[in-house]
C-alpha cells in the first residue's frame, strides 16, 4: 500500500469534527473527552461568542450547542452559526427546555433538539447523523 493510501484509509476512520458548546465547563470537558474516546474530533469552548470565533478559525461539522447560557443564549449562536455556516449542522441541549424550545430551535435550522441528561450513545448516533446529512467536508 502507497503513503496516500493509508493516509486515504485514515481519513475515512476518523469521525466527524464537532464542537461543544456548553457554559458547565466540567459537562463540556467531559463530553469532550467521551467523544474523543468515540473518534470524534472535538474542540470545547464555553460560550456562544466563543463558538462563533472557533467556528472562525477552523471547519466544524456538528456544533453540539447547550441553550441556557450567560450572554449570548445557545438560540442565538444558532442564528449566528446558521447565518455564517449554514451547512453546518446544530444539536442543540437544553436541560431546562420544553417543546417551545425545540420547537424554535428547528424554526432557526437546528438538525436536532436533545433533552440532558442524553444518553451518549443517543448523542453519538445523532452527531453521526447530523454529519452525514451535512455533507461538510
């Protein structure tokens, strides 16, 4: 097998990019870490406004978005996100939403809304979903 192919071989293992957003920084740095485990790659940030400036920097395929946050609410970032990545697809989590929430949620463009706690293969299987309807890359 040549160089490209292996480097062809490794690129089809490795899951989608995603990003976690999330102001509980011990549930961020843990889901992180479970998704890393899964084969994602993940990058956690803390905030909407910080969201927007990784989303920036680098190519994301699923945002895994919390909505009660301080500032800037995970509603928001959706509309942000959707306005200057709109292929990129938004699992929005909410511990503190009802049906209106998710409701709203899917009217700004998220692929799906997810009730913490969510079980992680629930996550996972959503994050996989979300990216091969999302065709990013």
């Amino acid at each position: 097998m040549t160089e490209k192919s292996n480097a062809q071989i490794a690129s089809v293992r490795t899951g989608p990019a995603v990003l976690v957003v999330d102001d509980e920084r011990d549930f961020m740095e843990t889901l992180v870490k479970r998704l890393e485990r899964r084969g994602f790659k993940v990058t956690g940030v803390g905030s909407g406004r910080d969201a927007l400036a990784a989303l920036g920097q680098n190519k994301y395929d699923v945002v895994i978005l919390d909505v009660m946050m301080p500032g800037m609410d995970g509603l928001e970032t959706l509309r942000e996100i959707k306005l200057g990545w709109p292929r990129t697809q938004v699992i929005l989590l909410s511990g503190h939403g009802g049906e209106e929430m998710g409701l709203r949620g899917m009217a700004y463009g998220a692929y799906s809304y997810l009730l913490k706690p969510v079980s992680l293969t629930k996550l996972v299987d959503t994050a996989y979903l979300a990216f091969e309807e999302g065709g990013v890359r």
